[in-house]
C-alpha cells in the first residue's frame, strides 16, 4: 500500500498558512487537511483544530497521542497519531507544523515534503493586524520570529512567496509538487 506524501506547510504568523490549506485541500487533488490539537484559549479562532485544556494535553501525552508536538506562542500544539490512518486514504496530507519539529517529522515520514511560505514583512503586519487575535507586542514578537531559517538538513523543500494572490501560491505549490512527485 502506498502512503499519502506527508506536506508540512510552515512560515510565520500572517504568511497564510491556514488560508493556502483549505484552498490547496478544495481543489479536490485527494490532498487532505491534519487536525491538530490545541491549547488555543477559547474565544480565540482559527483553522479548523481540536481545542484542548493543558491538563488534557497533558493526558495525552502521557498515553501517547501524539506523533509530534511542541510549544509556541504561549500554546502547545500536537499532530495526533491518527496521521497513520489518513495516510492510507489520501494522495497527500497538509499538516501546519512548527519549523521546530521538521527533523523530526522528516524522520517519522518516508515521503515528506516542506512547503516553506513567506510573504514581506508589511504583508505579515498587515495580515496579523487584520486578523487582531493577539496583542500589539504578541504580533511584534510574532514578526520578530519571522526571520527565523529553516532548520539544516531538510531534504525536500519548496520555497514560495504567499505576499500576492492565493489563487497564484496555490497554483505554484501544486506545479512544483507535481514536479517533485515525478
């Protein structure tokens, strides 16, 4: 059986990552969203995830639910072992991770692509001020982060600029995934 390419879509806060998803996920190219799992307060939105307490993250740790989870932004985020089942039922999957855990990632998955977005950085604020779901010094630490690299020794990864048109980045990520795949 033939596992799904697993697509780790990064970049920093307001770059779209959410956005570039969905959109990649309803062109209907068996390419499928990962939920992850979220101690995002409540009243706080977002992509679609699951949202849970510390204390049931923690829970969840403890008996192993997740492949991979890490700490950001004041939250902790976990990529729910279920990966394994959806692999077997997509063509890819697209799942929103930290540049923190990719080694990793790149280690527990044989077919693993990054898909690095980057927008200008008056993109980034002014995304960030329009989505206003943190402090003016929240989205200041956010866009300092921006800066961050890509950890060495990724493999495979395609670089894109998400600062114009979705419909253009969506377009451009599915040539260049076609590309890699053949």
């Amino acid at each position: 059986m033939t596992l799904a390419t697993v697509i780790a879509v990064v970049g920093p806060s307001g770059v779209g990552k959410d956005s570039v998803m969905e959109a990649l996920a309803a062109r209907g190219d068996a390419l499928q969203l990962v939920r992850r799992v979220i101690t995002r307060p409540s009243g706080e939105d977002g992509e679609d995830f699951e949202r849970v307490t510390e204390d049931e993250f923690e829970a969840g740790l403890a008996v192993g639910d997740f492949l991979l989870h890490w700490e950001a932004h004041g939250m902790r985020y976990g990529i729910p072992k279920s990966i394994h089942e959806q692999r077997s039922q997509a063509r890819g999957l697209l799942v929103n991770l930290s540049r923190s855990v990719l080694l990793d990632a790149q280690e527990l998955f044989d077919d693993f692509v990054v898909v690095a977005l980057t927008a200008s950085p008056e993109v980034l604020a002014a995304r960030l001020n329009r989505r206003a779901r943190e402090s003016v010094e929240d989205r200041q630490r956010r866009l300092d982060r921006a800066r961050l690299k890509l950890p060495k020794g990724l493999r495979r990864v395609i670089k894109v600029d998400n600062s114009g048109a979705l419909d253009q980045t969506v377009q451009m990520i599915l040539s260049r995934l076609q590309r890699e795949s053949a």
